[in-house]
C-alpha cells in the first residue's frame, strides 16, 4: 500500500527508482574510522539491470546494503521512488523490504530443515499477507516458473548449489518486488548452474523487475545494462 | 507476521532441537507440579481447618478478664493468689450486670458458659450411646446436611449417630424424638430429658458431636444442678452482640480493654490453627518456587540457545522485512510454549497424583481422620497457577528475545 502511495506521489523523475546522493559510510570511532564508501552517487532507472563490480573490500557490499535498507550512510541521502529514506519510519522501511524488495544471497540462507515450499512462503509470512492456501499457489507457480516444482516438499538442505539458488531466486520472487538485489548470486555455482541463473535473472530483469547485482566476476557485469565500479568506496567506472 | 503463524513458528521451532526442548519443558513439568501440589495440599488443609471452624459466629464473644490465668499444654503457669482474695480476674454476678447496663446498645445478651454432663443418648427401642453435648451459642452456623440449628427443646446430631440410633439416613433423623440422660453435677444421679432432632451435622473434629441451645441448656441444669446455672464465679462470659461494623467492633473493644476485659471471637481463637495452615502453605509454596526458578533457568537457556543457533534467520527475517517485534515475539512464543506445554502435562500430573495421594494417605497417616481430604485441586487452583507459569515463561524469555530483536540484520547474517 505503501509503495503504491511511494510510486503515486513520484511525478517528477517517473522514471528513476533509486538516487544515490553523496553516499558515505565510515565505520568504527574516530580514532579507528573506516571509510566503506566515500561520496557515491548515481541514479537507476526502473527496469534497468545495473552491476555493482569491484573487488572484496571495495565497499560494493556496504552499498549494497544500504540501497536495500539494511544499513544506513553516515552522510548523504538516499531516494528510493524519489522518497527520502532517512525520512522513512522503521515500520516504512520494514514494509519497503517486505513488500518491493526481493534478495538473492551468495550464501542462499536457506533454512536448511524446512522444505523448499516453506522456504519460499517466508516473505509472505512475514509480511502478514495472503492466507496459507494463496501463498501456497502462489509459490507453486513461482516455483514452477524457476523449474524446481518437483522438489517443492523436499528439505532445502537436500539440494544441490544450482537448486537452492532457484529456491532462493523463487523467495525473492514471492513478494512480487520492483527491485531484486543479488549479491554475487552465481558465486557458489558451477558455470552450467551459474548460467541457468544468470538466465532466470536476466529473464525476470526484461519482464520489468529492476535488477541490482553486486559481483567480483566482470563477465557476468557486463551482461548487465550498466555497471557501477567501486574501488576503495569510490566510484571510479560508471557506464 | 499472522499471530497464529508466529505461534506456528515458534512451536516448530522448538521441535527443532526436540532433546533440549524435552529437558527444558521436563523442568517445567517439575516445577508446576510442585507448585500444583503445594496448592492443593495448601488446599485440603485449609478446607479441613475451615470445615471444623467456620462454625463460630462473628457475633459471639468469649469475654475473660486480663491477667487471668490462662492454662495451656505444656506450660507452667504460675499460681496467683489475687485469683483468689479479690477476684479481680474472674467474673461475678455483678460484672454480668454492668456489661448489661455500660453496653446495652452493643450487647444482647450475656451467658454463663453452661455444660452438659451427659450420661447418655438413646431411641426407644434402640442401644444407649454417650457422648459429648456441648451449647450452641445463637448466630452460630452449623456444616448442615440436612435439618437446622436447634431452638428451644431441640438437638443437634453429627452424622455418626444417624445409624447407631437407628435412622435410614440424615433426611429421617429429623424431627424424631430422642431421650437424653444428664448427670447431677455430683455425676451421681441423672435425669431424662426429651429433645427432638432439629438437625444433622457433617461430623466435625471441633465442635460437640451433640449440641443443644443455650436455652434448652440453660433449662436442663436448673432441673439437674441449680447452682451451675447462676455461679457465684465464672472464668469467662459468652456475650452475644448486636451486628456491628468493623470499625464499631474495634471501638467496643477498645473499651472493654480499658475495663481490663478481653474479648476473643471465634476466629480469634482459632487464629493459630489458621496461622498454622498459612504457615504451611508458605513453606510449601517456597519450595515450588525454588523448583520452578531452576525452571525458569532452562527457559532463558532455551531461548539463548535457539538465538545463538538462529542468529543467521533472525537476521535472514530482519531482511525480508521483519520487525523488531516480531523476532521478540517469536522468541517469546517459544517460551511460552514451552511453558504451556509443560503445564499442559503438569495438569494431567497433578490429576493423576490426586488419585494417588489421597487414597493413600487416607491407608496411611490419615487413617483416623477419613474426612481430611489431603490433596484438593481446583479449577481455581489450575488457572491461577497457569498464569504463573505463563508469566514466569515470558519473564525468562524477555531479555534474551529482546537482545535478539536488536541484532543488526548484516551482523546476523555474517554471523558464523
């Protein structure tokens, strides 16, 4: 509900979804502070695929993070539908989360003793939405449209790499967000898996989901529409 | 998240690690149950104590005077000699008087205490028994079953005798005439009197097993011994008042103190016995407490553990959108399911040891006292204690479930 009021009072820059305005984030004290990123922005446009590259400890994640709430800048600010996030609620953001943001890990954080079914109706659950009998079908169809259907009441923990990433590619689905954020989502998989998802990802990309992918590997970067490089918490590449 | 799916969780949760959950509830069964058996054993003995004592009336008063000498068992109570010269400390006929005339507004009457030296009791046609009589005083309430107090020329019965003096039952008893024996007060020579059942009573360790009326008392020691009837000294008075109010009662009390006269009601009397009850019941309740706080340790381990364990969901949740709250109360859910399971079983425990105790001790210890029901579980009892053990199972989960609301969602998912 929110986030249709949050796309209704956006009548200005219809087009951009996330604007990043002189983004920084310094960890620890004083004495000790670490800058993670160090005066970022840029804009996405809606049903755009962007990269977010740059090497291990190059601040990509912390980025990552915060574009999807999880953290907040130390300075800067952040719009997301042309809404200031720092000015949001916790509830606004929870619901933000919830409701239009969908997430693929590199770890998958799959619970391991709950069947796929029960994995992918989690958003759902948590958000409070739908009754048990529609999340089901609605995870069904999702998992169908990832083609892991047949393993839909096995435990997640009995899955290979590939099908736990599809698993987790239908959790993210479930929701029906406008922006997934993948972080290195082929990192854990072998390169025939790792196309399959590429595949999936890029293909729910061109059927208007915004596409956020953060990544180490310049092959799977360049698939995307633009990219982003980051390197000591600087952008120093943007296409 | 759906208040019936955060239960849903929880409970699975909990069945995720099924040889802690079992140790934990398997503390919590033991500390309900104590606490259970405490309250019911804290209740048989109340209601044994109240079944014998809440006979007395609140409107009638044992009066002594102050300093007098009071005997108990087991003490040694020096003699005093002004007991004897002047008198001060036992009432005479002229104190009977000024009570009368100083309260006339408070007091409706005074009694000597009157006893009944009974010979015997009998039904024509039917064996002689003995016994004990003793006076019931007016405002006095007796356990009933079936019948009423005695008025004048009446008496009261305790169940014991219904079959010996050859009645069906308690309904049959009443309103049957039977013959009283009373001795002289040399318990030489007796004399028959003719009283007719008013009631009969559920047998009772503290009051007389027959009762009659003060009247009917009064009357029968003119006839037998005259001179008890009016003694020249008496130890102590029965007054009976008029209602009062609490405050009004304290007042009247007040003055007859500073007359140098005490005034015990029954309840007063019987104080120690409730002390007693209540001591024990304390003493009881303490050591179910101590059971049920090792209890509340396995919950907040419990639930310490399940965080620790699930730092990576608690954080995964926190990133698909879950609130604070939320994870504070999947987390105290469980507790509380661990709580309610663990009293769940408790309940069916402490109903099974019902059965248990109670014919037991009646075989054993209780042998002599059959209407001392030992262990006495009420739904009262069932309910008060699940909200205890309610509130104990959210208590111990509150701080861990509140450090795992505020875990960074980052951090958790780093978490290893």
């Amino acid at each position: 509900m929110l986030v249709t009021l949050l796309i209704m009072s956006n009548n200005k820059s219809e087009n951009i979804i996330i604007e990043a305005k002189n983004l920084t984030r310094i960890y620890g004290g004083k004495d000790e502070a670490c800058k993670a990123l160090d005066g970022v922005s840029f804009t996405i446009k809606k049903g755009e695929s962007v990269a977010i590259i740059g090497k291990s400890g190059s601040g990509k994640s912390t980025l990552m993070h915060i574009l999807a709430c999880l953290d907040k800048p130390t300075s800067g600010e952040l719009l997301i539908n042309g809404i200031d996030v720092s000015k949001m609620s916790e509830k606004q953001q929870e619901i933000l989360r919830g409701e239009s943001f969908g997430f693929v890990f590199q770890q998958f954080f799959l619970n391991p003793n709950d069947t796929v079914l029960e994995n992918v109706v989690l958003p759902l659950k948590i958000i409070g939405k739908d009754s048990k009998k529609i999340r089901e079908e609605k995870s069904i169809a999702i998992l169908n449209e990832v083609d892991i259907l047949n393993k839909k009441n096995n435990k997640s923990k009995n899955l290979s790499g590939g099908q736990k990433q599809r698993v987790c590619i239908a959790r993210a689905l479930i929701s029906n967000p406008q922006i997934i954020f993948a972080d290195e989502p082929t990192g854990n998989l072998d390169s025939v898996n790792g196309e399959t998802i590429e595949k999936i990802l890029f293909g729910l990309n061109k059927k208007g989901i915004t596409l956020i992918l953060v990544t180490h590997d310049q092959d799977l970067a360049k698939k995307c529409q633009r990219q982003i490089s980051i390197k000591d918490g600087k952008i120093v590449k943007k296409l | 998240m759906k208040i019936k799916d955060i239960i849903s969780t929880s409970n699975n949760n909990l069945f995720r690690n099924k040889t802690r959950t079992i140790l934990t509830t398997l503390a919590v069964v033991i500390g309900s149950v104590t606490l259970l058996v405490a309250e019911s054993v804290g209740n048989g003995f109340e209601q044994y104590v109240s079944n014998n004592l809440e006979t007395g009336s609140a409107r009638v008063f044992r009066l002594t005077k102050k300093g007098a000498d009071t005997y108990k068992y087991g003490e040694i109570t020096k003699f005093k000699d002004s007991d004897k010269e002047d008198g001060t400390q036992v009432f005479r006929s002229s104190d009977v008087g000024y009570l009368k005339n100083t309260y006339s507004s408070v007091i409706k009457d005074v009694f000597y205490p009157q006893y009944i030296n009974l010979a015997s009791i009998s039904r024509n046609g039917y064996e002689k028994f003995t016994g004990y009589a003793g006076v019931i005083y007016p405002d006095t309430s007796a356990k009933l079953i079936s019948g009423k107090v005695p008025e004048f020329n009446q008496i009261l019965i305790s169940q014991e005798y219904v079959e010996p003096l050859g009645f069906i039952n308690a309904d049959d008893a009443v309103g049957k005439v039977v013959t009283i024996n009373v001795w002289d007060n040399k318990q030489q020579e007796s004399k028959e009197f003719s009283l007719v059942i008013s009631g009969v009573a559920h047998k009772s360790e503290s009051t007389y097993p027959l009762q009659i009326s003060y009247e009917t008392a009064t009357y029968i020691n003119q006839i037998v011994s005259p001179q008890s009837v009016n003694p020249q000294s008496s130890n102590y008075l029965q007054i009976y008042t008029n209602e009062l109010s609490k405050t009004e009662l304290a007042e009247f009390k007040e003055k007859l103190s500073n007359a140098g006269i005490e005034a015990s009601s029954y309840e007063d009397q019987n104080k120690e016995m409730f002390q007693i009850v209540d001591i024990l019941r304390a003493i009881m309740l303490g050591v179910a407490a101590i059971s049920l706080a090792v209890a509340t340790f396995g919950i907040v381990n419990t639930v310490l553990m399940g965080i620790l364990e699930r730092t990576k969901e608690i954080g995964l949740i926190k990133a698909l959108g879950g609130s604070k709250k939320l994870i504070f109360q999947l987390f105290t859910f469980e507790a509380l399911c661990i709580g309610f399971w663990g009293y769940t079983i408790s309940v069916f425990l402490a109903i099974i040891l019902g059965f248990i105790i109670n014919p037991i001790s009646h075989m054993t210890f209780l042998k002599d006292i059959k209407e001392f029901t030992l262990y006495v579980l009420t739904p009262f009892s069932v309910i008060k204690i699940f909200f205890v053990v309610m509130a104990v199972s959210f208590c111990a989960s509150f701080f861990p479930s509140r450090k795992a609301s505020k875990l960074d969602p980052i951090e958790a998912l780093r978490s290893e």
